[in-house]
C-alpha cells in the first residue's frame, strides 16, 4: 500500500487517536507475525479459532505503531510504544479504514461477484489489462469480509484499474463489500448452489449477490450472464448492461470450434474489428469458454485492442486454482499451492507449516510472484522475513527473480534455514526429488502453478495411474449445510473409522480441526492411538474397546463408548493407576444389536459411572439400524423411544451426561430429533448419500472423484471374448476395447463387471468382461482418437462436466456406497484438493 494517513479515517479520532500531527501508516496486517514496517497498523480481528487480541502484544514486540482493539479490550501489561484505537467492532473498522484509502486512489474498479470462476476470470482479465495498463488485482481468492480490505490495501496511487472480487455467504455481507469496493464496472459470474446452505434458495443468492452490480454508476457497465432469475434485478437501471453467454456485434465472441468434447480442443475468438484468432485449449474444458467470454469482453470493453488479447492468449492456458496435497510412495508430504501475486498470499500458504509434525523438515519451493511491482525489494523482503517466522528448514528458489532481499532477511540471528538456487522449475524438482527425506514437508508456490502430473511424474517417476481426489471445499461446505439442518448447539462429531471412510484419516483430521470440528469418532481404540501419535488434538472418540486395551485407552486420553460392567471396572481401575481422569460415554443397545447394554440396563451401569471417580460420564448413546430406510422409519422411532426412557431413568436418578446422541448420517439428514444435542456424521461429509430418501432431505457437494488413465487398446473382431471366463463375446465386427489398470484389489469388485460405465473425452465408454484383480476392460469403440494415457472417470465429475454417480455404480455392484469407498485400494493415489468451485457453467 501506499503511505495512508489515519485521520482519514472518520473514526479516527473517537477511537483516541491524535489529529493534532499526521498518522503515516505504510502496512495494515491482520497477522502479527507479518509486520515488517515500523509504520505498522495492526488490527486485531475475532476468527473462528482465535483472537487477535492474543496477539497485540506480539504486533508491539514486531513493531507496530498502532492496534486497533474492542472497546472492553484491556492489555495484561503495558505496551511500550503502541497506540491502541479503541472500537466498537475491530472487523468494521478494518473495513472503514480500507475504503477510507480505496476513495482516495485516482485507480479505477471492476468488482467481480459470482458463484464460480471469480479468480480465474479475474486472472485473466488482469492479464489482459496490463498489457495496456498499469492495472492490479486482488491477490489469489481474497474475496471475503477480511479479503476485500486487504485487497484494496494493496493497491497503489499507480494504478489506472484495479479488478477486485467479491464473494458472499451470508445475506448482507454484500452491503458491506459494495460499499468497500465502490466499483466503476462489474462483472458477474456465473451463479450456483455453493453457498445455499446459507443462503437458503438460489433468488436469495441473485438478489444479495445482485448488490454489487447495482452499485455500478450510471456512466459504467455490467457484464452479466442472460439469466431469467436476474432479469428483474437489473430492469430499470440506468446503467449498460451487456451478456457474457450470448452473441453481441459490439463484443468479441469466442466458440467451440466442433461439436466434439475432446482435449485438445480447437477454438476461434471473433473480434467486432473483423480480425480473429484460433487457439487450442488442453485443459478445462468444462469451463474455458465460458472464462473465455467474461475476460476477453470486459477486455474490450475497457480499450484493450483485439491484437493484445491475441498475443496473449497464444500463451494462455487455465491454471486451477485450487490447492494439492498428496503423499509420495516415500512418505514426503506434498502441497502444491496456487500462484502467488502478493506476499499476502505466501502468508495464507505458510500456514500450512502449522500442522507439521515435529519431526518433519519444512521445505518451501519458490519460484517468485507474478508481475513486476513497483516495490519488488519491499514485497520480497517481506515473504523472507514470513519465511523466516516460519520456522522453515530449506527454502528452494527458481526463476530469474529479484531474490536478494528474500535472501538477506532470512539470514536472521538463530536461523540457518539452508538456502538453493535454481535457474528453473525443472532444476528445482530435480534437486528436491535427490535431497528429499521421507517425512519432509514441501511447499510449493510461485508465480504459475506446476502442473499435478508433473510433480507425480517427477516423484512418483511417471503419471499415475489411478487418482481418488478428495476435494476439501465441498468437505467444508457440506459441514456448513448439515450445520443448518441441525439445532445451532447441535455439537459435530465426525467419524474417521476406516482410514476417514479409505481417503487419509491423519490429513481430514487435520483438516476438520480448521472447520471447527472438536471431535472425531473412529471405531477401533488403535486407530485413535495412529491419530494422536501424528498429532491430532482434537477430541478422539472410539466407539468400542476391549478390557485389554484400557492402557491405551487411559494413556492417549480417549474416550469411549462402555456397555458392560466388568469393562467399566477394567477402565476406572487403569484410570486411577494412571492417575487420570476418564470420559466415556454409556452405549444402549435399542435395535441396532452389536454394542450396547440392553435399555433396562443402562441406569446401573450409569451409576457405576457416576459414582466412580476417576471415570466421568461424558455421553450417553445410541446407534439407528436402518435410519435410511423409510420404509423402516416405526423401527427407528421405536428405537427413539427406548433411547428416551432409558435417558429419562437416568436422569431421574440426578445423573447428568453432557452430551446425548444417536444420529448417524441418515438420521440427522431426515429426522428432527431436538431431545439429543451431538450427531456423528459420516458419509454425508463427503456427500454421499445412504438411500435417495436422504438426497430428498438435502442438497450436498460431492467431494470424491475416482479417475484412472487407459494402458492399452485392442482390436477385437466379431465371436471373440474378453477376460476371464468368457462372459463377454464381441458384437460388433470390430471393437475396441480399452484396458484399465484398476480392478477388485483396488476396490472394483467383480460384482460391477459389465454392469456400468465409465466417461472418456466425455464419452460412455461400457464395462465390457468381467473385471480382473488388476485390471478391468471397456468399450471404446464409439470415441474418436481414443489413446493411451487418456484419462477415465469412473465415478465423480470430469473436465468437460460429465457426472458419474458413485451410489449409482455401487447399486450396479448389488453393493453400498460404504463398500465402495472403503474398498479403494492403496495403489489409487489419494489425492486432496482445496476448490472452492472453479466450474464456470
């Protein structure tokens, strides 16, 4: 940012301010551990986890010059050269402060809103205007409340435009952000169901979303999508709006050059000057037309000559903007973050080092920021110095970067992180993949994105063949939807038996404690005992232990569900033996018929809690056995009632538990059960749904996808057969048929053979054959330029938009969708990514 001074701030002054002399500020951070100017303004924000007034003391010791602080904030001790500002709401004047310095820029805006495809269309757009301007944009995804004013801080009275996103998840919180962002021009993209968990219905999400595009000034313009359900939005006002998804002769157009859904595919962009340009896309299918039109017309529209839009688009290709993390066969620890633009970014990045292991070695793989700012020194310095209060122990630098003052504010007192230069990506790759340790941790981060095939390639030593990915921005979203589905106490548990239903039960651990998830089910006391020994915190809760395991039981601090007396005494007598106290949750069997203690039962055993005193009772519990199934809902009410009386007795008895719960997936999605204050969630995490009466009940993200890549194609004639035992027999006088290199071991049973389908090039492609322990063979007969190496959906979403449903193909199967995740075997490659809906339809 440029220097600002505070008294332009209107409260600036009521917060205690002085405006007797100026109040230069040259950084506003919301991270203590990022200050690195003695003109600092730190502003201490309330987060889903933590405090920012935790930390004011840390801002003081970094050398920040002024805090802004709650009203009823009081310091512990003094603070030595600080100025606090006292508010109200901190969050509020973070915001007021930033428009105060957006509105005196001379630099014009383009606000971007939208459900989808926000940062990749403004990526571009970026791009596109800099090839004309001097223009700036919002760093990566900051599009929230905390987003946009860090956002606007980083724009400097140098830039003619600036292209900022906005992006909601709550109603008003767009009255906010258009007021910040103040946009001459804004462009929308298109609108979904990301964020209806909260805001309820897609007309809630076009009118709040909306606000931001009637705030463009009656000289500016829109650019929209030809909506029906935005139309009597915009009616009426005074100013131009043009379409994104329908031709105009005024702006350029941009087509699928063939009907064929094929990569690489061929595309012709026509410019209103009579010229035109032909490009191939090779990746993004589902999407790139779509970006195409949104940032070639606003282009246009703001002066950028069609000759400029073709020389960049020669070298244009989508980079997805999601983040990668996947484990090499040797144990390294992968994360392939998005581009960097702004040393904010690297910050946001660097957090993944807060989940290491103690024992892993941190490695950060930079190949610089994109552009060239104004301030590089100042800019890279700052990523050093991040770095460096990282705690990283190997930093690899590429490209032909300004590098010198990242260098020198690493070399701090009691820090010897151990530093490499390399002159390209490819240099860098080569060196990590000869230096790596098994448990390293590997950031990677620079001003493109390296491709996931050729970092699996360059580790694994070639393309893998098969890929579950597990999307954790669906994961997320589908814990906000089931939250609304449920009573706002309603307490979350998340169940990771089984390997986190066969994805990475350490990694969704991890993951699951950043969206506020205080306790995790598993069913085995060992596979808690593997999640505490990598480092998980959270509450762990196993649904059964046997008598000799109540060592571990006691020693890693479990809980866990009881049901006998013998074991109880087993547990209480380990827990005053090892001097601890012990929560465990009493288990009542009402119809599932596996664990629990019959209901007549349960007050004895809850008194034999009670009245010990190292074991505390923590829950009560119950288990539905068939709560997916409507026909089977006079059984699952029964199961209630039992539930219910034996919780009565109990309670009668002056015997309390915190926590009462029996909901499984299934239940919380189709049953109001408000008497029980705790669900244990499963496969609804990853949305996938038991039954279709629960899909009915609710709308949720699938976060699983299942690929594999062909190895080999044969031609077979007419009376021929194919795999073991002959079932399948050619129909046609020439097939051909296309091996996989997935079978049951990995999880694809032979109950599935010929029963489904996969996609490829966004084509059926049938089961053919019985499916073979390694392999599995389909009919690719009717996919023109079929080829080894392509890639094969299985079940999930691929790039051109085809969706496979994996109940769907688990019902082919005579199986459930249980089955078919868990079964994934360990040669699939697990793959997580972070993306919050890239998809521009």
């Amino acid at each position: 940012m440029d220097q600002f001074d505070l008294r332009q701030w209107a409260s600036f002054q009521r917060a205690g301010g002085s405006v007797s002399e100026p109040a230069i500020v040259d950084q506003i951070a919301i991270d203590s551990r990022r200050i690195d100017s003695p003109h600092s303004l730190f502003v201490a924000l309330q987060g889903g986890h933590q405090d920012g007034h935790a930390y004011v003391k840390d801002a003081a010791a970094a050398g920040a010059k002024y805090a802004i602080v709650s009203e009823q904030w009081q310091p512990a001790e003094p603070l030595e050269g600080l100025i606090l500002l006292r508010v109200p709401d901190p969050l509020r004047a973070f915001q007021d402060i930033a428009k105060a310095y957006r509105l005196q820029l001379p630099t014009k805006i383009i606000g971007i809103t939208g459900s989808f495809g926000k940062t990749m269309v403004k990526d571009l757009l970026h791009t596109l205007l800099s090839s004309k301007m001097r223009s700036a944009a919002s760093p990566e995804s900051f599009n929230s409340q905390i987003g946009v004013p860090l956002s606007l801080l980083t724009l400097r009275k140098e830039h003619e435009i600036a292209v900022i996103e906005a992006a909601i998840s709550q109603q008003g919180e767009m009255n906010y952000l258009a007021d910040l962002i103040r946009p001459d021009y804004t462009l929308m993209t298109p609108l979904g169901k990301k964020h209806l968990s909260t805001l309820n219905n897609l007309e809630t999400l076009a009118q709040e979303t909306m606000k931001l595009i009637l705030a463009t000034p009656d000289k500016g313009w829109a650019l929209l999508p030809k909506e029906s359900l935005l139309q009597n939005h915009y009616d009426n006002k005074p100013f131009t709006r043009y379409f994104w998804n329908e031709v105009d002769d005024k702006l350029p157009h941009v087509m699928a050059k063939g009907t064929e859904l094929i990569l690489p595919a061929p595309y012709q962009i026509s410019f209103p000057d009579q010229t035109s340009y032909q490009g191939t896309l090779t990746t993004g299918y589902n999407y790139f037309f779509n970006l195409l039109n949104m940032s070639i017309k606003a282009a246009w529209l703001l002066s950028v000559p069609s000759q400029n839009i073709i020389d960049i688009m020669r070298e244009y290709q989508p980079e997805p903007m999601r983040t990668e993390i996947w484990k090499a066969p040797t144990g390294t620890l992968f994360i392939n973050e998005t581009y960097c633009s702004d040393p904010q970014s690297v910050d946001r990045a660097l957090d993944h080092f807060l989940h290491a292991n103690q024992d892993q070695r941190k490695v950060f793989v930079f190949g610089g920021m994109r552009g060239q700012p104004t301030h590089l020194d100042n800019d890279y310095r700052r990523i050093g110095l991040a770095l460096h209060k990282s705690g990283v122990d190997n930093v690899i630098l590429f490209g032909n970067k300004a590098y010198g003052p990242l260098i020198e504010a690493l070399k701090q007192p009691h820090a010897n992180p151990e530093i490499t230069v390399c002159d390209d990506s490819e240099e860098a790759l080569n060196f990590l993949r000869l230096s790596l340790h098994p448990q390293d941790l590997v950031l990677i981060k620079g001003e493109n994105k390296i491709s996931l095939d050729t970092l699996t390639a360059t580790f694994n030593d070639s393309l893998n063949n098969n890929q579950c990915t597990i999307n954790l921005a669906a994961i997320r979203t589908n814990i906000a939807t089931i939250k609304k589905k449920l009573p706002p106490s309603t307490r979350l548990m998340v169940i990771v038996k089984a390997l986190a239903y066969g994805t990475d039960d350490v990694r969704m651990a991890k993951f699951l404690s950043t969206c506020r998830v205080d306790i995790l089910g598993v069913s085995y006391v060992d596979e808690a005992v593997a999640l505490r020994r990598e480092g998980v915190t959270q509450t762990l809760f196993s649904i059964n232990a046997a008598a000799y395991e109540v060592s571990k039981v006691v020693k890693w601090d479990l809980e866990v569900g009881v049901s006998d007396q013998a074991f109880i005494e087993a547990l209480g007598a380990e827990a005053i033996h090892q001097n601890k106290t012990v929560k465990v949750h009493l288990h009542i069997n009402t119809g599932m018929g596996r664990f629990g203690c019959r209901p007549e039962e349960a007050l004895d055993l809850a008194k034999a809690i009670h009245s010990h005193p190292n074991l505390s009772l923590e829950g009560i519990m119950t288990h539905f056995a068939c709560a997916d199934d409507p026909s089977q809902d006079a059984f699952t009410l029964d199961q209630v009632s039992l539930f219910d009386q034996a919780i009565d007795r109990i309670k009668k008895e002056g015997i309390e538990a915190p926590w009462i719960h029996a909901a499984n997936s299934s239940a919380a999605i189709r049953f109001h059960l408000p008497q029980y204050n705790m669900v244990r969630i499963g496969l609804a995490t990853y949305g996938l749904y038991v039954s279709e009466a629960a899909r009915k009940e609710l709308d949720l993200r699938l976060a699983l996808s299942l690929t594999s890549r062909i190895v080999g194609i044969n031609i077979c004639k007419k009376g021929e057969s194919v795999s073991y035992g002959r079932s399948y027999k050619v129909e046609k006088e020439v097939q051909k048929i296309a091996v996989l290199p997935i079978g049951y071991f990995d999880g694809l049973h032979r109950n599935y053979s010929g029963k489904s389908h996969v996609f490829i090039r966004g084509m059926k492609a049938p089961m053919v054959g019985n499916i073979c322990m390694d392999y599995m063979m389909v009919d690719v007969t009717d996919i023109p330029n079929v080829a080894i190496g392509d890639r094969v959906l299985i079940f999930g979403e691929d790039e051109f938009g085809q969706y496979l449903s994996p109940e769907d193909l688990a019902a082919s199967g005579d199986s459930i969708v249980h089955e078919l995740i868990t079964c994934l075997g360990p040669r699939i490659q697990r793959i997580f990514v972070y993306e919050e809906g890239s998809q521009i339809r």
